[in-house]
C-alpha cells in the first residue's frame, strides 16, 4: 500500500479501469519478482533471497506509486481505495463507489492478473497460505495492515514530503512489515490479491480466508484512518470541542 494521491472526494468513474489494470499488473509484477528471485538467481532458501526481493520490489513499488499518481488515484489495492475514501470524507456516495465498484473492479483484476500469470508461468507457485491459525492469522494480518494504513494515511497528509520521500518511507515500511509477518500469513495486506490466489487454489470462500485476508484487514483499515484523523486534527477544532 503506497501513499495515494491526495483527492478531492470526487466520484471519478476512470479509475475503475486503472484500479482493473493494476490490480492485474500488481499480482503478475510481485510472481515474476519471486519466480526470477528463486528460479533465475537460484537463490531460494538463502539469505541473498530476501534481500533481492526487497530491492526489487521497492523499484516496482516506485513504479506503481508513479502509475496511481499518473492516473490520479487508481490503486491496486482494496484497503488503499477505502482509505483514501474515508481519508478524505468524499461522504456516502463516493463510499459506496469505493466498496461497490472500485474494489470489485481490482478484485477482478488480480484473479485476471493471477490467471495469466500462472498460465506463462506454470512454476510461479500458488500465491501465500496461513500457517498458523484462523485467529493468530487474523490479529497478525490485522495488525500489520493497521501499522501501514497509518503510516500511509500520515504520509499522505503530509505536505511538505516529496513524491520520492513519501514512497521511499511507504515501501521501506510496507517490505519491512511483510517480512515480519510473511512467515504467518504471507504478509499481503492486500485482500485483491489474496482472494486472487485463493481463487486459483479453489479456498476463496472459506471462512479462514474470509476472516484473515478481508475482514481483519478492513477493520484495521476503519481503524488506522480514524486513529490518524483524530491524531491529526488541527488544534482549533479539539480546543473547541472542549470549550463547549
């Protein structure tokens, strides 16, 4: 999850199709990373494995972050879309765009993305599984999405850093909060390309995935973007709330 675009809390139905293109771009971008890491290199089961992986997902994180930019908010990432709609309090209706038809759209997407990707690839794997139970997993998965919701919603509320600054920080971040939970859950933060992979595992709709990769991570969503916003209200509005 980069730090999106400010937005102005319009409805822009255009971003439907980018949300589709880079949620299929996305899932392709980070299997051909993992396949040309072990299978290329030939550095699975190594040190050197996580370290090339790092370093080349912050270059593709650069590039998506300069696509949703170019595209004026399109994002490859469900929790990304409902943060900025809530982030930026467009009301009712743009929440309902957001829920009903932008994230669908990148659901549909990533399974498109993951699709194609394992029909050229057949050796690109089967996407992350849970390795641990149904509510370990939920309150790790959970709890890594809160720690980059917030860290993406502060970003994106502060002016003064720089494209290059705010996506350094995001990706550096968002790689060092998957390694630690990607032994448990995968580290995915991202339930488009979770239910992607599940889809193509045929466990999409059990209850398992259903509470790690969208219920937990929606909730921590709700959460992160109210603990920012109330953190970061100017210091009029909280004095006169208390003088009244």
């Amino acid at each position: 999850m980069s730090p999106a675009p400010p937005s102005s809390g319009r409805i822009r139905p255009w971003l439907v199709v980018g949300d589709l293109v880079l949620a299929a771009l996305w899932v392709s971008v980070g299997a051909l990373v993992k396949l040309f890491v072990y299978s290329v290199l030939g550095l699975g089961g190594r040190p050197e494995a996580e370290a090339a992986k790092v370093a080349l997902s912050v270059v593709y994180m650069f590039l998506f972050a300069w696509l949703e930019s170019v595209t004026g908010g399109a994002s490859y990432n469900p929790l990304t879309a409902l943060a900025g709609a809530l982030a930026s309090r467009g009301g009712l209706a743009l929440y309902l765009f957001t829920v009903f038809v932008r994230i669908p759209a990148q659901v549909l997407g990533a399974v498109l993305g993951v699709t194609v990707i394992q029909e050229a690839f057949p050796k690109v794997g089967k996407g992350a599984v849970l390795s641990v139970g149904v509510h370990h997993g939920a309150l790790v998965e959970g709890l890594a999405t809160l720690m980059v919701v917030m860290m993406s919603v502060t970003l994106k509320k502060k002016e003064m850093n720089g494209f290059f600054m705010k996506t350094w920080i995001s990706s550096i971040w968002k790689n060092t909060i998957h390694i630690l939970s990607s032994h448990i859950t995968g580290g995915i933060m991202n339930p488009a390309s979770a239910f992607a992979w599940a889809y193509a595992r045929g466990d999409h709709t059990t209850f398992d995935h259903l509470l790690v990769y969208w219920l937990a991570p929606l909730q921590a969503t709700l959460l992160g973007v109210w603990v920012v916003t109330f953190l970061t209200k100017p210091k009029k509005i909280k004095d006169n709330k208390k003088d009244q």
